[in-house]
C-alpha cells in the first residue's frame, strides 16, 4: 500500500510536521509535530499543531502514533497537546534516555526528569516496525546529527527527520552532544541504500531565494546532488567539510527552551510554587 503524506510547514522554524496515513477514515501517524512558541513574550500556543488536528478531523483520521526523529533543539514539540487530543501513543529513541541524561544536568533539573525515557510511551530500536492501519512503519536508526536520530521507512516514503536537507542545502550539523559526523556519513549510506523511488521527507527546509520551500526530495536527487555528500563522495572528505562547517553555526535560538520540553515528551516545566512555569537558561562566561 502506497502511504498517503501530507505536510504542515512552520515558518517560525522552519520545521516540517508530516501526517502519514492509509486511506480516509483510517489509521494514522503525526511525525515531528510542532508546539508555537514566542522566544519574546515566552508565550506558547497550538496553532501548529491545531492543523494538524483539523486535518485528522476532514479526513476523519485515527491517530495511533507520535514519532519523533529525535529531540529538536530548534523547535517545541507538540507531542503532548496532540496525545492530550487524540490519544496517540508518543515514541522515540530508545537514546533519548542519554538526551535526558546529559539535559537534566545541563538545567539542574534531575529531580523533575527521570532519564529512562519514561515521560514517552515507547522508545523504539533499529529495526522495529509500527502498524500505522494498513501500513508498516520500519524503524531505521541514522545517528550523526544526534546519536538518538532516527528514520521512519512507511513504503515508499522515509522520513528523515535532520539527517539530510535538500540537495541545496546539504546535511545536518554534528556539534549536538551525541553528534558525530562519522556518523552521520555512514547513516546517509544506509539512506542511499533504500529502493530508488523512495521519496525523502525532510524535516526542515532553508532555501535561498531561487525558489520554494519543499517538503519532498528523491532519493536520486539526494544522490546525484546533494552538496555536502553525494554518492561517490568520500567519508574523510565529508567529515572534515561538516567539521570545519559546524564550528562556524550558531546556537539554534530555541535550544534552552526546546530541550526543556522536548526531553520531557512535549510537556511544560511544572508550576512553581506561584502557578507560574519557567524555563531555566544556563549562563555562561565571566
């Protein structure tokens, strides 16, 4: 069965939330969901992910799952509003329980975070398949951009969360605790071993001004041109170029406030004592 796909673009973050379905009035699964959040006002709202809601409603949709491709630094994830609202199971990485163990520290906040993954309904390994209705959902581990990153095979379609961009924007940075670039050269090898029709679904898209934001490459294009790594490219050629690359980003500027919540499957820090949550912020320097 061919899965049916559609895409919710954020243009606040750039970020792609996909709903991968069987048939109307069947079953599906929401990937990487999104939860707004304003990095001025501090304020958080559903818009995003009240799409994708209204979408399930048109096409009167079961949710069974909420995959994560791993836990984003530059957006919020709606995965708790959206299991509040459906029911849907959240999975992910069984890795995220390094995520939470390296987080936690970073914010002080080992009291409030377990780090065994507990806050989630099912952490997932390489090589696991989901029931989504009538189609097989094939659990493929792709670290390197994060060592927790996965991808989600449904037919013909992968989603590859940050693993790769469009051919003109290249790959996924390595410098996240937990990146490798290594890695991330051997994952993208195991993508270009997938079936030549499959169709790649990204996670997020930064184009130049030449044309649209697109939610879909192929496969072959990833092959043929993608500018960081392409199919003859060489794994110590690739490595050096994302290395050198990666030390001259910036900080995603929805870090702090994104791990907070997504280690914790999509749900806010507690109220503190005056009903009011907060997210913490590690300063650095003198």
């Amino acid at each position: 069965m061919v899965p049916r796909v559609e895409s919710f673009h954020d243009p606040v973050t750039s970020t792609f939330t996909y709903v991968v379905y069987d048939r109307d009035g069947g079953r599906a699964a929401i990937i990487d969901p999104v939860l707004d959040f304003d990095l001025f006002s501090a304020h958080v709202s559903t818009v995003s992910a009240d799409r994708v809601l209204a979408f399930l409603t048109e096409r009167k949709l079961t949710a069974d799952w909420i995959l994560e491709t791993h836990a984003h630094a530059d957006h919020l994830t709606g995965a708790a509003y959206l299991k509040e609202k459906t029911g849907a199971k959240v999975a992910i990485s069984r890795g995220i329980t390094k995520v939470q163990e390296h987080f936690r520290a970073v914010y002080g906040i080992e009291a409030d975070v377990p780090a065994d993954g507990s806050q989630f309904d099912r952490l997932l390994d390489d090589g696991e398949m989901l029931r989504i209705g009538g189609l097989q959902c094939h659990v493929m581990a792709t670290p390197g951009h994060t060592d927790e990153s996965l991808t989600y095979v449904v037919g013909d379609a992968a989603f590859v969360g940050d693993t790769v961009f469009a051919p003109d924007t290249g790959t996924a940075r390595t410098d996240f605790p937990g990146g490798d670039a290594r890695k991330l050269y051997r994952s993208i090898q195991k993508l270009f071993g997938l079936p030549e029709q499959t169709r790649i679904f990204l996670c997020h898209d930064y184009p130049s001004t030449e044309r649209e934001i697109r939610a879909e490459t192929s496969l072959m294009d990833q092959m043929a041109q993608n500018i960081h790594l392409k199919r003859d490219t060489a794994e110590d050629s690739f490595v050096k170029l994302r290395t050198d690359r990666d030390v001259t980003l910036p900080v995603p500027k929805l870090i702090w406030p994104a791990m907070q919540v997504n280690i914790r499957a999509g749900n806010l820090p507690s109220p503190d004592r005056n009903g009011v949550r907060y997210f913490r912020l590690p300063v650095s320097g003198p």
